[in-house]
C-alpha cells in the first residue's frame, strides 16, 4: 500500500471516481461527503493525506482544515486543498494554514497524483522509498 487517503468533496461522483483511480495506483482511499463529518471521520481515519474541497455546504473547507490544523491529532497530517477557487486571497489563505498544496479544479487526475506522489514520496513497493 502506498498510503491512506481522505478525500472530502461534496460531490459524491468526484469522490467515487477519484477514490477508483487512486486504488488502481495502490493508494487506500476514503471519502467523506460530509464536511461536518471530515474531521471525526480523520481522527478515526487517521490518513496519510486529506484531498479537501474548500466549497462545501454546511462547514466549509477552511474551517474544516482549521479544525484539522488546531487538534493534536491532526495537525500535521498533509492537506492538498482542491477547489474551483483561484484567487490570490485564497492561495494565501492555503498557505497560513499550511496546505502541502493547492489544486485548482477542473484538474487532470495526473496533475492531482503528482502532487499526491510529492507530498507523500514514491512508496511503490520495491522502490526503496518511503
């Protein structure tokens, strides 16, 4: 396995899709469509990485991602944000809360897993990384 990861966007399609796409790459995937689920479900989860939509009803991303940043638990797990917004303002606002990166939708899914790979290292089996 190369690693755990949350993904949490409101649309149950883009979930479902990239949660196939990243278990063909080796990755153990869960999704969240709830954002007032996001932060239990990843205290219990306990991922690897959080692939977090910032517009979502209810709790938004931001919040989302400060309540991951503000708990014990959860503060250093890596958070790529993954949004339609791409405005400086909110590139800034990724990086005072320490995202590990910035994903502009629409994406490419290659795009997405490169940044996926960066963050967490090549943990192919036999590669030697970690």
């Amino acid at each position: 396995m190369r690693g755990k990861i949350m993904l949490v966007d409101d649309n149950r399609v883009i979930v479902e899709l990239l949660a196939r796409k990243l278990a063909r790459e080796g990755f153990q995937v869960i999704g969240c469509v709830e954002g007032s689920e996001a932060f239990v479900r990843c205290r219990e989860e306990k991922p690897d990485l959080v692939v977090l939509d910032i517009l979502m009803p209810g709790r938004s991303g931001w919040e989302i991602m400060e309540e991951l940043r503000d708990h014990p638990d959860t503060a250093s797990i890596p958070v790529i944000v993954s949004t339609v917004k791409n405005r400086p303002e909110d590139v800034e606002r990724a990086r005072s809360l320490e995202a590990a990166d910035y994903i502009t939708k629409p994406y490419v899914f290659s795009d997405l897993l490169e940044k996926i790979l960066r963050v967490l290292g090549d943990r192919r089996p036999g590669t030697g990384l970690v």
